[in-house]
C-alpha cells in the first residue's frame, strides 16, 4: 500500500471538508478523545514524589503505543490495494489540519486589515499563549505568523511525513506525541518533571519536519537564498529545537522581523529576535504569510504524488 497516496487522500478531504460541526458535535475528534485520555492518566498520575517524571514517561508511552497500536490494527484491517488507500486516507483525514489552519489565521487577518484591533486581538487569542491585550497591530500580525509556521510544521507536515513513512501507525503516533506535548510538556511547577518526557519525545518527532518545513518555505518564496539564510543564522535563537526553523525560514521570505519579548499573562519572557533587522510585519505581510502557506501546501502535494507515483 502506498502511504503517501494515503495521505494525499487525507489531504484532499482536509482541503475540500475540513473537519465538520456536525461530526465534531456527534463523535468530538481524535484529538479530544487522546486529550481525555491524557487528562485522565494526568490526574491520576502527577502527584508529588520522587517517582513524578518516571509516572510521565510511563503516561507517555501508554498514550503514544496506544495511539500506534490503533492504527496498526486499522491499516492490517485495510484491504492491500486502492480501495485501502481511500479508506486509509478517510481513517487519516482528522489528524491533518491543513484547512483549519488557514481558517484560524485568516480570522486574524480580516479584522487587522479593517483595522479592528480588538476583533484581531480575540482571534489570535485562539492560536497563541500570550497576552492578546498588550499586542498592537505589530504584535498581533507577529504572533499570527508565528504560528501559522509553527503549526504549518506541528499540524500538517510532521502528521504528513510520519503518515507517508509509516501509514496509519505513524500519523496516529506521531499526533498523541504532539497532543501529550501540548497538555503537558509545559515549563511550570506542575508540568516540569512530569510532562518532561512528553516534550523531549515531542521534540525528537519534530526534528525533521521542522526543518523541512522550513526548506518547503524557503523553496516556494522566491526569496530562497535570503529565507534560507536565515534559518540558519537564526533557527538557534528561537527557545524551541525546532520551532525557529521554519519560524526563521518563513521571517527571511517575508523580510519581517518575528520572536522577540512577549507576556504571558504577568510574565515577560525576554526572548531573542528572528531576522533582528527587519521591519515588524503589517496586516499585508499576514496576508502573505497566507500564501506562502498556500504554495507551500501545493509544493507538498506535487512531492506526495511524486512519491507515490515513484513507489508504484
């Protein structure tokens, strides 16, 4: 079975339906039902004591083998031709985001063209941590591209490129890892020792992706020399191992500058600039965040079908 065709299924439903009300209403989503999972073993688990961070890495490895088993199950039960891609990329349809994603920036972007500060604020409020009330116009295009390519890499091309490795296993692992990571992998008191391993295996999953999506930002830009020197120069400043790559690869494509100080309810976290020299981006940068976003979506299919077809 092709797993790259697989995903290009997944892709294609994603584009053309995301992820229905209705259906999210009648059964919730993949991601909810390992988020009630996480938050029950949480709760049970992450108690004080010397033994904290082993009952995380313990949660962890539950979470994500039961995720893999899942899938295994499902692709063994999928019939060995086309008729198994289809409904293969039907079953890894809900664990990309690619239509939501532009969905959740384009939010962002209405608002701050018309120059409504505020609607802008309450719509990156839904995307990111900080304090949406201490961001001006500057602020908010900056957090918004951000995570349009933070998520780009977390939310579509990590499930993507697990998926086409290793089909249903890969994508419905790699998802827990990325949901125990974002409940539990943060760096406070509660989290610290426990959610330690959730965020390391996090980390490791996003090695490649990460840099790849920064690539495929910088290949799709016309800007590569300059986007892609500036991943490299500044992927490294950036807290996250990986986030900075395709954070820089997408500030050099758009000659903006990102990262740099931001509160977190009354925490200031000092954190260093990407592309330090460059302007603070504008609403029109958002909008072209947006479709790098898109041709970068489209360069990802044309190399999913050239996989797929090689692999015929």
């Amino acid at each position: 079975m092709s797993f790259a065709a697989m995903m290009l299924v997944a892709l294609a439903l994603d584009l053309v339906l995301g992820w229905p009300k209705a259906l999210y209403d009648r059964i919730g989503h993949p991601v909810t039902w390992l988020g009630a999972l996480i938050v029950a073993l949480e709760r049970r688990w992450n108690t004080n004591g010397p033994l904290r961070r082993a009952r995380g890495l313990a949660v962890a490895v539950l979470v994500v083998g039961l995720a893999g088993l899942v899938g295994l199950a499902l692709q063994f039960a999928l019939p060995a031709n086309w008729i198994g891609i289809a409904l293969g990329g039907v079953l890894a349809w809900p664990l990309v985001a690619m239509r939501s994603m532009h969905e959740h920036v384009a939010a962002v972007l209405h608002p701050l063209q018309r120059g409504d500060l505020p609607a802008a604020r309450h719509a990156v409020s839904m995307i990111v941590g900080r304090d949406p009330a201490l961001l001006d116009e500057p602020g908010v295009a900056r957090a918004a591209l951000e995570s349009l390519a933070e998520n780009t890499s977390d939310g579509i091309v990590a499930p993507v490129v697990w998926g086409a490795l290793l089909g249903l296993p890969g994508i419905a692992a790699y998802k827990a890892i990325n949901t125990l990571d974002s409940m539990i992998g943060h760096k406070n008191a509660r989290y610290l020792e426990f959610g330690w391993a959730s965020a390391r295996i996090d980390d490791l999953a996003n090695l490649l992706p990460a840099r790849l999506t920064g690539l495929i930002f910088a290949l799709v830009s016309g800007r590569f020399r300059a986007s892609l020197a500036c991943m490299w120069r500044d992927a490294g400043h950036h807290r996250s191992p990986n986030a900075g790559w395709p954070e820089a690869a997408m500030a050099g494509a758009l000659e903006v500058k990102l990262s740099g100080p931001r509160a977190y309810g009354t925490d200031l976290v000092q954190e260093p600039w990407v592309n330090a020299d460059a302007n603070n981006p504008e609403a029109n940068d958002l909008r072209r965040g947006l479709h790098l976003y898109a041709r970068s979506m489209v360069f990802l299919a044309i190399a999913l079908t050239g996989v797929a077809i090689w692999a015929i």
